[in-house]
C-alpha cells in the first residue's frame, strides 16, 4: 500500500527467551508477599498499596523486525514512572500515524485480580509461563507485523487499522484470570475484524477521488509528507482532514484514520504506472540521462535568472519528455526549477548589494581626496608664480576651465577680505 515493496519479518521468539537457552537472558526478582498488598481501609491513597505493587512483567515486541521478549521492573525504584523502565514504547502514548525508531512496544502484564470472595490476589510469572504465553501471541505479532505500512524507500513505518486491531487483540490476549483451583487461565487469542470506526485513508481516498489533490501524482516525498501530517485546529488532521479542509466539507465523527503517507505514497505510484518517480533536483543533477537533457537545454550565456515563467514552463515539458524516456516521473519539477531560478536571482540580488557597497566606500573615498585636492589646488593658486591654468590644471588633473573658475572664486574671496 506504499508504493514500494518490502519483506515482512517473521515473529519469533528472541535467543536467550527460550528453554532450549536455558533463558540466559532474563533473571526476574519479584517482590515478596508482604510486599504485595492493597487496604482498601486505608485513610490515605499512598497506603493503600504496598511498595511491591510498583513490580512490573512485560512483554516486549519489536514489530520492525518480529523480535519478542519478556522481562520485568525493579519494584524497589520509587518514584519514578514506570514507562521509564520500560524496554520501549507503550502503544497508547505514540498514536496512530508513524511509528517510532526503534518500533518497540512493551505490553504491561496484569498482576492483581480478584478471586471469588472478593480478595486482592497477585500472581506473578516464571519464565516458563512467560515463554508460553510469547509463543501462545506469536500469531498476533505476525498479524500485526505483517499489516503495518512500510512506506517509501526507507520502509518507514506506519499503523494500519488492521495492524492496530490486531494490537488491541495481543493486548487482550495477555490478560489473564484464576479459576476456583487458583490456575491461571489466559485469554483466548483471536483474530478480530477492522471494526467499520477503523479506516484506511487509501480507502477514503478511493471513496471520494473528486477529493484528490492531481498534484500528489508528481508531489516529492517531502511535500507528500507535510500532506499527511497536516493539522487542524479543530475536527480531522491528516490526509482527510486536508481534503476535506480544501473541499470545505466535514467528516462525520468518530472514525480513526489510518496509512496516511501510504496513502499518498500508493497515489503516487498508481498515478506513474511502471514508471519510478525520482525528484527533479535528484535527476538533473546525477543521471546521465538528467545532466544531458540539462546541458541540451542550456542557451550559451543564458542564465535561469532572466528565464520567464513560460521559458520554465517550456524547460518542464522538456524535462519531463526526457525523463519519460528514460522510464521515471519526475517530482517536484516546476518548484525545483522555480527553486533553481530563486538561487541564481538571489546571487545577482548580492552581486548588486556588492556593487552598490563598493560604489558607496570609493564615493567617500573621492570626497575625501577631492578635499586634499582642493586644498592642495587653493595653496598652488595662491602663490601667483606665473603659472597659467592649464600647466596647473594638468597637475590636478582637471579641466583648465575648472582651475580659472576656482582661481575666480578664490580672488573673489580674498577682494571681500580685504574690503573687509
């Protein structure tokens, strides 16, 4: 449903978990009875419950590779959360859209029941029943591990409504209750349907194409990705929370969506048939077939800067022919162009802001030099040594019309300070 294929793990057992290691690899220290109580008399929460209630056996699932294990928490750290001690995730704290790295969820064991008088009991496990009880969910972990989404090339991974239903039946397959002999009884694994509040956005999709964005079929992965984790202020985030944001309508509530990137991803590859997409930038810039259609269209001396949306436009069209061609879809083609020609025009932008600096420093520089000019050129003139303006005028590299005007000017200067 992604687009791309991956190979799904097998769910087993971890070496060291199993009789035949000697289960080297767990060593478990539940609390001791007087440990383990509940006064249901207690004034006060905090004594209520005796300090060994804090113990904690786990199951653990790698759902990336099918790795499972068990293990438990040591019951004497107070304070701290549990979750802390966990060896991953706990399924209600990440969601229903992407899964972490590493995919690793701990399944927390029921301890406390109550038996037929209506007393506390707590019962703890031994590897054995552990062991047991790991290879009795073994199919569950596969359904799970088998119906996530492994998105792009990468197999990201991501919940699908089947992989969480799935989740849901481990969970409740490693509850447990005693029977009047005090004999643990599990209960009974299942393989329940995607109930109809569970839907997969590839279906939605399906169900409302007048809905579809025609710009996923040549979207990047980037760009695909900020679609599915589009967020609402109110109402649906999301693959259908954007459609319908778009569209100005309203999904009615209730429902959980899932496989939002799949989604996408599978749009995208539908759309390009047995062509690969491939980003422009990527295949310009390292194909053989990309640098060639590159250079083909180059002008002599022409730059994207001065290139007109129409020229990009034409630029596309020949790309896309040529990549065609070469058996790929190109993504993100006219933003990359357009990207491509923002740089160039960026680097002109600074080329004139460097002008433009260097224009300004050389114009105080020749205010700065004309002054010692003028100064120089007052003192020459003010000696009357015979030397007519022109001889003076190639000495200052000026014009002999400007040297007789600023001898008139300083002649004026010194008559008005003489009738003074």
């Amino acid at each position: 449903m992604s687009g791309t294929e991956h190979s799904k793990p097998t769910a087993h057992v971890v070496v060291g978990y199993t009789p035949q290691d000697g289960f080297v690899a767990v060593q478990f220290s539940p609390p001791p009875a007087e440990y383990v109580w509940h006064d249901r008399q207690a004034e006060h929460r905090q004594d209520r419950f005796g300090p060994g209630n804090c113990y904690q056996q786990w199951l653990a699932v790698d759902v990336a590779t099918g790795a499972v294990w068990f293990g438990d928490t040591d019951w004497r750290a107070q304070g701290g959360s549990v979750d802390q001690s966990l060896p991953g995730h706990r399924r209600a704290t990440v969601g229903d859209g992407a899964l972490p790295s590493p995919a690793v969820f701990a399944v927390l064991l029921t301890h406390r029941t109550v038996d037929d008088q209506g007393a506390d009991t707590w019962r703890f496990f031994g590897v054995e029943e552990l062991h047991a009880l790991v290879r009795r969910v073994l199919p569950l972990v596969q359904r799970v591990i088998g119906s996530l989404h492994r998105v792009g090339s990468g197999g990201d991974l991501e919940w699908s409504a089947e992989a969480a239903t799935a989740w849901t039946d481990l969970e409740q397959a490693c509850r447990f209750t005693l029977d009047a002999r005090g004999t643990v009884t599990w209960s009974e694994p299942r393989m329940s349907p995607v109930p109809a509040w569970r839907v997969e956005v590839q279906d939605f999709l399906a169900g409302n194409p007048e809905f579809c964005d025609p710009a996923w079929a040549t979207a990047t992965d980037a760009e695909l990705d900020g679609c599915a984790a589009y967020k609402a202020d109110s109402g649906y985030g999301g693959v259908p929370g954007l459609m319908c944001a778009t569209a100005g309508v309203r999904i009615e509530e209730g429902y959980t969506f899932y496989g939002h990137r799949a989604a996408l991803y599978a749009y995208r590859a539908a759309a390009c048939g047995d062509r690969a997409p491939v980003e422009a930038g990527l295949w310009l810039r390292t194909s053989d077939a990309g640098r060639s259609s590159w250079e083909g269209a180059k002008v002599v001396g022409a730059s994207l800067a001065d290139a007109p949306d129409c020229v990009l436009d034409h630029l596309a069209e020949t790309f896309r022919s040529a990549a065609a061609d070469d058996g790929v879809v190109l993504t993100g083609l006219t933003a990359y162009l357009r990207q491509q020609r923002a740089g160039e025009r960026a680097a002109v932008d600074d080329a004139l802001v460097a002008t433009g600096e260097e224009l300004k420093r050389l114009e105080e520089l020749l205010k700065e030099v004309r002054l010692v000019r003028n100064t120089v050129l007052t003192r020459v003139l003010s000696w009357t040594d015979g030397r007519d303006d022109e001889v003076i005028a190639g000495l200052a590299a000026m014009s002999p019309v400007a040297v007789a005007e600023w001898r008139e000017r300083l002649t004026a200067d010194r008559g008005v300070r003489s009738e003074a």
